[in-house]
C-alpha cells in the first residue's frame, strides 16, 4: 500500500488547483496550501476528501492547527483508523 504521503501527493494533484492549474506539491513537506495559493473554500472540501480517503476526522482546533502539509501527514498517521 502507498504511504501516506504519496496517497496525500495524489489526493493533492487531483483535487486541488491554482489558477485553473494543478498543484506542484514542492518537496519540502513544511509547505502551506493556503500560501500555494489554494482558497479555504478549497481547503474545506479538501478536508473531506483526506477524511473519507484516510478514515481520519478533523476538529476545527486540528484544522486551526494543522498549518502544512506535513502538519497534516502527521495528523492523519497518528489519527487513521
């Protein structure tokens, strides 16, 4: 089975866009979304998608809290059921 990042690389490219254009997700993991340019719209329907695909719920102080996209592979690592 993939590991959570490339899942979480995959999940990424096929649903978030900048610009009409895919995210190039940079290979420093510490990167934000909200920084790349991605709305909190986005982000929020995002959220849903990384919930269903990991099992893993998010309570608004996770996603106050989770600020990069290795905050939230950590998240979902320790949270996965």
């Amino acid at each position: 089975m993939a590991s959570t990042v490339e899942r979480l690389r995959t999940l990424i490219a096929e649903n978030l866009e900048v610009d009409g254009q895919p995210i190039n997700l940079p290979d420093d993991l510490n990167a934000s979304l909200l920084e790349a340019g991605v709305s909190s719209m986005e982000l929020v329907a995002f959220g849903r998608v990384v919930s269903r695909e990991f099992n893993v719920a998010f309570s608004p102080e996770d996603c106050a809290n989770i600020n990069s996209v290795q905050g939230l592979i950590e998240h979902i690592d320790s949270h996965a059921g």
